[in-house]
C-alpha cells in the first residue's frame, strides 16, 4: 500500500494522506476549503514500514481504506506554565 502525503498551505504542521496522487475526490470539499492548495510532501509506501514519525502506522492504513484520506493534525501546544506547576509539586 502507498500513500501520498501532502503539507497545508494554510495550517502549520498539518498533512493530508490520500491514495492516490492528486485524487482528493473522498475528501470532504470543506476539509479540502479549511486545508488550502495541498503542497505534494512525498509518496510513501506503507506496507513493511514500523512506525510513521508524526502519525500512527494502523491508524492511516486503516483510514486511507475507510474514508480515502487521513489528516494529520499539529501536536497540541504544550502548556509550559502547568508543567512548571507539576515540577515544583505545586497546582
């Protein structure tokens, strides 16, 4: 199986995997309006691969099955003020 990974034009760190080169016609047009001109990133195979660096291996094999697409959001910011609490033993 081979993924085809794209970078938002409008959103940092956001990617969006599709089957197929420049096949979008399964993503949902306001995904598509929110993620700007998808930017090509690269192809990827995915069968024989362990593990993907920001997103989970089984999770996008078994969404590009599903629905055609998987997006691929930012982490979530950290929130330095709570882990600074935590590390001093205060809440």
């Amino acid at each position: 199986m081979f993924c085809v990974i794209y970078r938002s034009t409008r959103r940092e760190q956001t990617y969006l995997y599709v089957e197929k080169k420049d096949d979008f016609s399964r993503v949902p047009p306001e995904l598509m309006a929110g993620f700007g001109k998808p930017q090509l990133a690269m192809l990827l195979p995915l069968d024989g691969r362990k593990k993907l660096a920001g997103a989970d291996l089984d999770k996008v094999k078994q969404a590009l099955l599903e629905q055609g697409y998987y997006l691929q959001l930012p982490p979530p910011p950290e929130n330095l003020l709570k882990q600074h609490l935590a590390s001093t033993g205060k809440k």
